[in-house]
C-alpha cells in the first residue's frame, strides 16, 4: 500500500481518481481549498485543507505525489 497525496482533489479529475485509488487499497491524503464537495469515498480519503498560495497544513510523508489542479 502506497500514500499518495493527491493536489486539487475535489475537482473533476479528483472526483473519477479518488475512488479508484481507494479500491486499490491505496491510502489518499487529498488536498483541496475547500472541503470535500462530494462524498466518494469520503470515509477513506483524508481530506487535508489548504491552498497553495495561501495557508498550507504539515503534510505527512507521501510516496507518490499527484497535482490535479489547474496549471
């Protein structure tokens, strides 16, 4: 089982990977500016809240690191 952190994962792409990264039994640290919009696989993501420009929290260590959010 891998950590990966996953940036800009309440969006559009987060929303079809999420639950796909779960099934694999991966752990999912996700990123996002707001809370989770949506409820896939919310009992198995953990949601971390943070901005990029702004406020970011301590992130664990990850194995894998995915950014999903707009260039």
């Amino acid at each position: 089982m891998s950590t990966i952190l996953v940036f800009g994962a309440s969006g559009v792409i987060g929303e079809f990977l999420l639950p796909r990264l779960v099934a694999r039994g991966e752990r999912v640290l996700a990123v996002s500016r707001t809370a989770a919009a949506r409820a896939h696989a919310a009992e198995k993501v953990e949601w971390l809240r943070g901005d990029l420009c702004a406020a970011m929290p301590a992130l664990p260590q990850a194995d894998i690191v995915l950014s999903l959010g707009p260039l």
